[in-house]
C-alpha cells in the first residue's frame, strides 16, 4: 500500500472524530509543520501521512491507528 493509499484510508477512518483543535495541540509541542499545512492535511487537501498520523495522535488519543496504515520506518543507515 503507497503512502497515499494509507493517507486516504485513515483519514476516512477518523475524519468525521478528529478535532479541529489536534491543530492547536500540535503546534504548541512545537511540531515541524505550520498550523495551515496541519489543516490541510486534516481537512486532505495536503496528502502527508505522518502529519496524519500526529494530529491524530494528539487529537484522538485512544484510538489506536490500525500497524498497516503507520508510516514504514525509516530504513536504517549503512555502516561503513
């Protein structure tokens, strides 16, 4: 499953529960991305899944995101 497959998949699953103040909640912490482009992404006019997956983490705090639909981790780096 690509990235934006698993993008569309969550948010149709926590659409309609996820707060509007995630994006309060999540530029305080001091997080990456701009109060705009965390709307964006809530509202899936901006397809990026690991601000998906934080907003909401602080904005639906018991819900648990389904393993198949997180980010893949980053690829460990190469010793020399």
């Amino acid at each position: 499953m690509t990235k934006r497959q698993k993008y569309l998949r969550l948010l149709s699953i926590v659409i309609e529960e996820l707060p509007t103040s995630a994006i309060d909640a999540l530029v305080k912490t001091d997080y990456k991305a701009s109060a705009s482009m965390l709307n964006n992404v809530r509202i899936g006019r901006s397809h990026h899944l690991e601000h998906l997956v934080a907003l909401v983490r602080i904005g639906l705090p018991k819900y648990q995101i389904p393993t198949e639909l997180l980010p893949a981790p980053a690829p460990a780096p190469l010793l020399a």
